[in-house]
C-alpha cells in the first residue's frame, strides 16, 4: 500500500483576517486568564496607579482607550492638571471622545471650559497644579477662583501659577490647599494681604519660589514664611513693594535671592536689605543682583557649604563677622 503524500496531509489553513483596529483585546481575554495573570502579577493594579498618577491630563485620559477595563482608573487616581494652549488645541478633541469634556466652546474660551469639565469629570484629589499665562481677553479672575474651590482641587500638593507678562492678582481661594501643599511657585502676581489673625499654615512646604511677585508690606510676607513651619528651599527673584526682608526659618537648608531693576517701573519699592536672622540648617546660599546695590546678612550658618554671589558693585554680603563687597572695578 502506497503510503500518502506527505503535502496531502497539510491543512489548508484559512487567511488570517486583521482586527479592526477598534477591537479591545484585552477584553476578548477569558476571565481565566485574566485570574492567572492577575494571581501572578499581585501589583499590577497598583503599578497601573501609579503610572497614570504621574502622566499629564491628556495622556492620563488617553489610557482609557486601551481597554474597557481600564476606563475607571483615570477616575480613581491623583490628577495631574497642567493648563496650558495644549489643552485647548488638537488634543481637547481626544480628551471630548473620551470623557465627553469639550463641547460647543468658543475658540478664546476652549482651555477654560476644558478646565472645568476636567474637574467636574474627575472626583479628586489633584496631586498637583499647573497654570500658565491666559492668552484671552476675557476676564478670568473668578474662573480661576471657583477652580480653587472646587473639591477636585482641596488637596492640591504641587502648585505652579504662572500670569505671564501682566500682573495678575493670585487667588485667594488657591490658599485652601494650605494643608497639604509641598511645593509652590508663583510669578508675576500679586499676593494678597495675610491678616494677623489668619489661621492661614503650611505644615507641609518644602519649597517656595517667587518671581517678580509684588507684596504690598514686609510684614505680608514675614507672615507667610512664619507659616511656613517646615521650609527647606527658598527662591526670590524680583519681589518688590518692601525694602526690607527678615527670615528666620531654621529649617531652611537652600536660598536663593535674584534682584533687577525692572526697566520703566520706578515707582515701584525695591528690595535693598535682606537680613537671615536663623540659618542653623543653611547648607546652600546663591545671591545674584544686577543694577541695584542689595545687603545680605546672614547671622550665622555653621553648615553652610555652597556660596555662590554674582552681583553688581555696591552690593554687600555679610555671614557672621566676614564681610563681602563687590566693588567698582577701578579705571586703568
């Protein structure tokens, strides 16, 4: 007997169809196997938390297009809200698909109704915030003001407000986030009044960093550093509306001062004395001055190992009893 071809045993193997590219595919998976990969892989939930917490908002919400299952985990994480042009342009289209917030805004108001669609879709907390300039006339002073009070927003840690070239009032509300706020930079805002009896604290900053920031008293801001309990980083560069500043925090462990004349504001109080009252922890402290004559005096700081001083001639720093003056350099 004849034994059979060895090619007429083959199977004829149908053409493989693609999926549509709309298939979710881990969806298709048995919950058998889901079980396995899920008994093998304890963190993986957690892992997923983890990543989408510390992607920005657009990216954050684009996750939810990878699978059904993973719909709900844009919801049940911190937010990372970055408010910039990018949220009002190409992308507020993917961001509508997805969770239904954009729609039927006006092209100068996109970013605005995008923000608050955000944070009425998401239930909180905001791990951190960040707001650059407006490019709109509209007035959005108590847009920004009904944001902060928003409870998407009541546990923000992270806060960056950014006005731009056009001095902006910073939000009052924006201090609810008190409590639980760790790093905080401002610029080009003005700060509002700090009452003597405010229960107003910051158990929590790490790091404060004002730029060209306008505080109507020294005494303002001798509040807000006395509540700042646990400061470890400083930054000011163009604060004006006092001449003098007093720190005493001892935790603090890095500051950093920049001061500039600002070109066509004369009217403007300049900064000439700042006096570190208590810097046991200071480990790091760079000046950098240019066209306005600055005092530096810091009391004592046994710990400190970083000096940087780049300044115009006239200005003077003092640590304990060494004096440093940068003067005019004399004419051949």
């Amino acid at each position: 007997m004849e034994a059979e071809p060895l090619n007429s045993r083959r199977r004829v193997e149908p053409d493989r169809e693609e999926p549509p590219s709309s298939l979710d595919l881990i969806s298709r998976l048995p919950d058998e196997m889901l079980h396995i990969i899920i008994s093998l892989l304890p963190m993986i939930s957690a892992i997923l938390h983890i990543i989408i917490s510390h992607l920005p908002t657009i990216s954050a919400v684009s996750t939810t297009l990878v699978s059904k299952r993973w719909r709900h985990l844009w919801h049940s994480v911190p937010l990372n809200l970055e408010i910039d042009d990018q949220l009002a342009k190409q992308n507020h289209k993917r961001i509508a698909a997805v969770s239904s917030i954009v729609t039927n805004c006006k092209q100068n108001h996109k970013r605005i109704a995008a923000v608050s669609s955000i944070l009425a879709a998401h239930p909180g907390p905001a791990r951190s915030v960040s707001i650059d300039p407006f490019r709109t006339t509209c007035k959005v002073d108590t847009t920004l003001d009904s944001w902060f009070r928003s409870s998407t927003l009541s546990c923000v840690e992270n806060l960056r407000f950014d006005a731009g070239t056009v001095m902006r009032s910073f939000p009052l509300s924006a201090f609810r986030c008190a409590p639980t706020l760790r790093i905080v930079s401002i610029s080009t805002c003005y700060l509002p009044e700090i009452h003597a009896n405010s229960m107003l604290l910051f158990p929590q900053l790490k790091r404060l960093l004002l730029y060209d920031v306008y505080i109507c008293k020294a005494t303002n801001i001798d509040r807000l550093f006395t509540r700042c309990i646990v400061l470890e980083a400083l930054h000011l560069e163009g604060v004006h509306g006092f001449t003098q500043l007093n720190i005493q925090m001892p935790n603090l462990r890095t500051i950093s001062v920049a001061s500039y004349w600002k070109r066509n504001t004369t009217e403007l109080i300049q900064l000439d004395t700042v006096q570190i009252m208590d810097a046991s922890c200071l480990e790091r402290l760079v000046i950098c001055v240019d066209d306005v004559p600055l005092l530096i005096q810091v009391a004592n700081a046994p710990k400190l190992m970083v000096l940087g001083f780049a300044s115009y001639p006239g200005c003077q720093l003092v640590i304990g009893r060494i004096n440093f003056l940068v003067e005019q350099p004399s004419s051949c």
